[in-house]
C-alpha cells in the first residue's frame, strides 16, 4: 500500500511523497541491478568517492513509468505533463557529495526514489523540511529552480532511481 504525501515548503513549492512507491517485484529487480559490476558508468568524482549510472532495460522504464503514472498524475499534482520519461540507477559510493544546485532547466520534475542502504542522507533543501530517507519512498517535485543537494555519509553505496522527466529529449554530457 503507498501511501502518498504532499506539502508544500517554506518556498511555496509542492514536494510529493509517495511511501512504497515500486511494487516488491521491480524494487527487487532494481536491488538486484545494483548489485552489478556491469554496466555502471562513470558520471562524476568528488574527492576520493564517485556517482555511477546505469541505463535500464526499456521493459524496466516502462514498468516503473507505468507504477508512477498510475500513483501520480503530473497534471493534477504540477501542472505540467512532461512528454520525455525517462530512468536511471544512480550508485554514490561512501564519501560523495554532490554540491548545492538546481537542476538543469529541460528538468521539468525532479524526482528521486530512494532504494539503498537502510538509512542515508535524503535529498537537502537548504531551510525547507527535507525529506527523509526511507528505502522505496519516492520524493518529486516541479523544477523551478530550487537548490539542492545530497551526499553519502554511510559506509555503504548509495543507491537511488532517478527520474527526468522533460518536455523534449535532452543529451548531457559530464564534463
């Protein structure tokens, strides 16, 4: 059972929360991904400590945009309806920290799901209510500029389902 929050911050900006948001299946699916020396990509290095991603299956990103459409629907939540869904595994191992920033302007939802370990820092947004981590809850919100930021201070690998949603399709290129 999912069960579903929204509230908005001190900003003015709805943040959606959706507890239990994969099904068992898929949440075990992506655990089991992740798991993987294969298929990680280097995307960029803090320090000592690096964040991979991975690309899914299309039969995976179809299944989690199915899960997503049928829990939130964009129109009602933010006003907008992105026609560009598109996924990623995101592996930060212990140490990274990615600097305060808002998220490129084709980011039309931000959203995050957070999968592994137990506990970690969830997203921060600097003198708002930040979530908390909690492992399958989903956290979204409409892009409008808002800084924010996350690390990794456990001894385990971060591990989290990211989820760009955008008006047209875009190519970004770490540098």
């Amino acid at each position: 059972m999912s069960r579903v929050l929204s509230y908005e911050n001190g900003k003015g900006y709805v943040v959606k929360i959706v507890d239990s948001f994969l099904n068992d299946n898929t949440y075990l699916d992506l655990l089991e991904l992740a798991g993987s020396d294969q298929h990680w990509v280097l995307v960029d290095k803090e320090g000592g400590a690096s964040k991979y991603e991975m690309e899914l299956p299309d039969y995976l990103v179809k299944d989690i945009e199915e899960q997503y459409r049928s829990k939130i629907i964009n129109r009602t939540e933010f006003g907008v309806d992105p026609q560009n869904f598109k996924v990623g595994l995101v592996k930060c191992e212990p140490g990274y920290w990615y600097p305060p920033h808002k998220d490129h302007s084709s980011k039309v939802i931000s959203t995050v799901v957070y999968l592994s370990p137990k506990e970690a820092p969830a997203t921060i947004f600097p003198g708002d209510q930040s979530p908390r981590w909690r492992n399958n809850r989903l956290v979204a919100w409409k892009n409008e500029g808002q800084v924010h930021w996350y690390k990794n201070d456990t001894e385990f690998n971060r591990y989290t389902l990211n989820i760009y949603q955008m008006d047209k399709e875009t190519l970004f290129v770490v540098e």
